[in-house]
C-alpha cells in the first residue's frame, strides 16, 4: 500500500520549486521608475534648449575661412566632395583627387547646404549646424528617459551647448557631428525600445501570460528597435567607425532582453531571447544597418561615372552572380580599408597635431584648425584669429572619474543606466587602440562626446539627489549641481574666442593656452 502511494505521487523533489515573483513585484521591476508626467513641459524645456544651441552653432557660421574664402582644415576636402557631388548627380566622379575614403552619406548632406547657400562659409557648413543643434533636442530627451528627470535632462543640454568639440564641430564641414548624431539618435531608439519591452512585458505580468511559456512571451513588433538599426546604417554610411556602436548596442539590446525576462518571471530568460528575440534582433541590428549602409552608395550605383563604379570586372568563377556594382564596392573599399590601416605619420615629416587615444578622454592633445596672427579688431596692434578643437576642461578632465564611477556602478551595483553610457562611449574609444601606429586625431572622439555628457549627468543626478532624501539633502545637491553648471557655462564663454575666431590679443591668446600640450 505505502509502495502505491509512493507510485501515485511521485519520486520526491530534489529541490524546492522555483519562486515566482508576485505580478506587482514584477511589473514593478519591470518598470522601475516612470517617465515624468509634465510631457508638455519636457518638450518646452528641449525645444528652448534646441533654440539656443542653434543661435550658438549657426551665429557667424561663416567665419573663418582662408583669406581666399576657401574651406579651413579639413574641410578643404569635404566641401570640395560635396560641390562636386552637386555638379556630378551626388557622387564622387574624380579619381585624381585621390582622397574618396568615405562613404558618401555625409558628403551628401555636406552639398545639400551648398545648394542651398553655395559655396560659402553657410554652405558647406549649414548641414553640420544642423546636426548639431538637434543633437541638444536629442540629448535632452534622451537624457530625460535615462534619469526620469525632466531637470536632468535640461542639464544634459546646457551641458551639450556648452561642449567645445560638439559646438566646434557643428561649426566645420567635416563628417563627424554627422556620426555623432546618427549614433545619438540610435542610442535614443535603443533607449525607448528597451522601456517599450519592458511595458508590453508588465502587461503581461499583469493579464497573467507572461509565464505561459518557459521562455516567455513574444513581444511583437518592436519599432524603436527597427530605428536603431536605420540610424547604425545611416552612421555606417557617414564613416566605416559607426559599426563599433552596432556591435556595442547589440549587446545592450540582448543583455537588457534577458534581464527583462527574468524580471518577469520567465522559467528560462536566456533560451527565451534566443527563441523570441536573437533572429529579429539580428534582422533589425544588423541586416538593416547593412542593407541601409549599401543603401547610401545609391547614386554611386547610378552613375556611371562615380570613382570606382566599374572596379570589378567578370571573373569566371561562381562569384559572377554577384552583381558587378556590389563586387565594386566591395573592391573599392578594400581598397579604402588598406589606406586607413597604413595612414600613418611620416617620421621626418610627423603632422604637428596628431595625437594617440589615451589623450583623447581629457582633450590634452586638441587641435587647431585656423590660426590667423594679423588680425585686426581687437583694440590693439596685433590681434590674433583661431578656431581651436578642445573640450571644455570643466567638463572634459572629469572624464576619468566618471568612467571609473560608470564601472563600478555597472559592475557592483548592475546600474543599467551607467552600462548603457559606458558601452557608448567605450565604442567610441577603444577600438582606437588596436593599431595606435595608424595616424589618429582627437576629432575621432566628437561621437563620444554626448555620452561624456550623459554620464557626468548620471553622476549630477545623484548629486542632486531625490526629495525623498529630504529637503536640506535636495537643497544642497541642487547647490552643487547649479554651481558645476555655472563653471562649465564660464569655461565654455572664456574658449569662445579660440572656438570662434573672434579677433582677441597676443596675451589673450596665450592665455587661452592653458597646458604645454595645447601650443
């Protein structure tokens, strides 16, 4: 009889069955903090703050230019690509130029400028004032859904106008604001897809199907997720550097996959991801950058003219049924990939402001991109007119600390927030180290620049504190915060001179040059 029991019932458990988070424990997790409910407000606050950062990138934008009114630094190069382009049905139709070592997206929207304004200081560099005045609209809200914190995300903007690299480079027709913003826009749409997950999965936590399944439920179309993969190939197709952010965000998108599974209360949260979200989270972070980036050559494929449209020819083999366009643009750009990879400094001859990666997170080494020592205008003899690439010290020498305090937040407190700004910013660093020889220049960090600003806002959110903290706590938080606002604001306003080429003196000047490394 007892043998029959033991039948009915089972072998006993080898282990207690597994804790299922209660519904309002799992949705709370799931959720976390909302998003601030003064909407109207939040869009006020970012579209006065674009506002502003537009008068600050576009006053004078057509100052300086050579004394022959011709593009400045590098410009030289893209302004002429870009008025070629216009003249060319948008492509790159001379193979003596010898400097076609970029996708043409950028370029593309560097002419759309000029055929707006011509060929003057506006023209070539109307699209780059653009970009990065809605660069502050973007930060803002980004910022906003990353703290919960419609102030923060005020911060993050003043603190993005208020960047010397950014305000710069909006004001150069050169290709990075353009990486820069597109991987920007693609951080915000990873933002949002991982809040839109999170919802449609408390909605089932609540409707009580999230668990049906061991690997859970599936999660439908997931739109900001599609955006993120068209602004990854749109930042493919401005510079080859934009696929670091592709494989950093894919990360974050499985990793934020898993965690909210799990927090669902999902039996298998791992399996799960691989069964209901890896082939469309590959379909949306890869395959569309890729189709979008070979969507950007599409007046190369046009023409029959461009720079290397008719590099492949047939070969007699089984690769002949790849279309010969796409065998050329693979031909050309590994022709492009060799000349990146051995563009390197002459030693008899080394360019006067290259600079190595492990400058770049503190600015030593900025560059100068117009120097003028016969001026005139500034009230003496000998006046001086330069335009200087560096980043706001105030900002930029609490890069280190930040990173650090991002890391052990990641790692011992698994703040997703700091992870998600830190794998931004190390996509925009680290893949520089792994050939130092080749010649590099602390432009290459204009991208990161934005997550310099996220992260040092994450770390002024717990400065500021919350009200549940008390009010003396708040009232001196918001002290401190206000006054290190105060400090980046007069930093920015005394570079304006050297960010802007207005005329200033000698001792001025010299003044401006705050570290050895600077001159």
């Amino acid at each position: 009889m007892q043998h029959d029991q033991l039948a009915e019932s089972g072998p006993p458990p080898t282990s207690p069955p597994p804790i299922s988070p209660s519904p309002t424990s799992a949705v709370g997790a799931l959720i976390g903090r909302a998003l601030p409910g003064d909407r109207l407000r939040g869009w006020l606050v970012a579209g006065v703050l674009a506002v502003v950062g537009g008068w600050v990138r576009f006053q004078n934008l057509g100052t300086p230019t050579d004394p022959r009114g011709t593009p400045v630094f590098d410009e030289k190069y893209y302004a002429a690509n870009a008025w070629q382009m216009l003249r060319n049905g948008w492509v790159e139709d001379n193979p003596g130029f010898n400097l076609t070592v970029h996708p043409p997206l950028a370029k593309q929207l560097i002419a759309l400028g000029e055929a707006l304004f011509g060929y003057s200081g506006w023209g070539w560099r109307f699209a780059a004032a653009a970009a990065g005045t809605l660069m502050v609209l973007m930060i803002v809200r980004i910022a906003r859904r990353l703290t919960r914190s419609t102030l923060l995300g005020a911060v993050a903007g003043v603190l993005l106008i208020c960047d010397g690299v950014v305000h710069l480079m909006s004001r150069m027709a050169m290709l990075d604001i353009f990486l820069a913003f597109f991987v920007l826009a693609a951080f915000g749409c990873v933002l949002a897809d991982r809040d839109q997950t999170r919802e449609r999965l408390a909605i089932a936590v609540r409707e009580g199907w999230a668990t049906e399944s061991n690997y859970g439920p599936r999660l439908g179309f997931r739109w900001w997720r599609l955006g993120a993969g068209v602004a990854l190939g749109l930042a493919c197709g401005v510079k080859w550097s934009g696929v670091y952010w592709v494989a950093g965000f894919a990360v974050l998108v499985v990793l934020w996959d898993v965690t909210a599974r799990r927090a669902a209360g999902v039996a298998h949260p791992w399996l799960g991801v691989v069964r209901r979200d890896l082939v469309p989270a590959v379909w949306a972070l890869l395959l569309v950058p890729v189709l979008v980036y070979l969507g950007t050559w599409w007046a190369w494929y046009a023409s029959e003219t461009a720079v290397n449209r008719h590099l492949a020819g047939d070969t007699g083999s089984f690769l002949d049924i790849v279309p010969a366009a796409l065998r050329s643009l693979f031909e050309y750009s590994t022709d492009v990939l060799k000349f990146h990879e051995t563009l390197t400094t002459p030693v008899d001859k080394p360019h006067p402001w290259e600079s190595k990666p492990w400058t770049w997170p503190m600015g030593l080494r900025p560059m100068l991109y117009f120097l003028d020592t016969a001026a005139t205008g500034c009230g003496e003899p000998k006046c001086v007119r330069a335009t200087m690439l560096i980043g706001t010290p105030a900002m930029w020498w609490l890069a280190l600390p930040m990173l650090a305090w991002a890391l052990w937040r990641s790692v011992f407190r698994l703040d997703w927030r700091y992870a998600a700004v830190l794998v931004a910013y190390l996509a925009g660093l680290l893949p520089w180290f792994l050939n130092v020889d080749r010649q590099m220049y602390f432009f290459y960090m204009t991208p990161a620049s934005a997550f310099l600003v996220l992260g040092l806002v994450l770390v002024l959110g717990q400065v500021l504190g919350t009200a549940r903290e008390g009010v003396e706590r708040r009232g001196t938080g918001l002290l401190v915060v206000a006054l290190y606002i105060g400090l980046v604001v007069a930093n920015f306003l005394w570079l304006w001179p050297i960010l802007n080429a207005d005329p200033i003196t000698e001792a001025r000047w010299q003044a401006e040059l705050w570290l050895p490394s600077w001159r």
